[in-house]
C-alpha cells in the first residue's frame, strides 16, 4: 500500500509538472508570436518610409529649383516696391504674384507609411 502512495504521488508531480511546463510553454509561444506580428509590422513600416526617402530624393531638386524661383519672384517684386527705378509692367507683376502664389504640393515632407 506505501508503493502504491508513492506512485501515485510521483504520477501527480509528473503530471503537475507536465502542466506547468505546457502552460510556460505557451506563454513562449505566445509571446514570439507577437514579437513575430510586431517585427513583421516594422519591417512594413521600414520598407515604406525607404521607399517614401527615395522618392523624396529624387524629387528635391526639382523642388529646389521651384523654390528658387519663388525666391528670384519675391526679391524682383521687393525691389520694384522698394525701388522708385524699377518699374514693372502689369503683366510682369501678375506673372511674378502667379509664382509666389502657385504652391508645389509635391513639397511636403510626409509619408503614407505613418498613416496606417
């Protein structure tokens, strides 16, 4: 009768031991899955704002040169203000306001990636 108690206490602890064991286990499971999803949800992230820089890249010296204008408009505008010697013709300043006042949208400096 003690053999049988003594099996018996060793089958629960091997059971018990087998159920924690399972439950850690999972929480293992559990928790590298997620960091898999998270890890996997950057590298999205990661890929858009590369592929975002790279087409900002490409496009800046395009902007530079419109900004560049808008910069010329505005100091030749300043001057005939300011300048009793430079007179501008009605044509000439609408043509200088249409640059100030056109804006390049492509200018913005966001990306869709941090939309999500």
């Amino acid at each position: 009768m003690a053999d049988a108690q003594n099996i018996a206490w060793k089958r629960t602890a091997v059971e018990a031991a087998a159920i924690v064991a399972s439950i850690l286990l999972a929480f293992a499971i559990d928790a590298g899955w997620e960091e898999y999803v998270e890890d996997q949800r950057e590298r999205e992230v990661l890929i858009a704002l590369l592929h975002d820089f790279k087409t900002t890249k490409a496009n800046i010296d395009s902007w530079r040169k419109f900004h560049l204008v808008v910069q010329r408009s505005s100091t030749e505008l300043l001057k005939a203000v300011t300048s009793s010697e430079v007179m501008l013709t009605n044509d000439q300043i609408g043509r200088l306001l249409g640059q100030l006042s056109w804006w390049d949208s492509g200018s913005y400096f966001s990306t869709g990636a941090l939309k999500k």
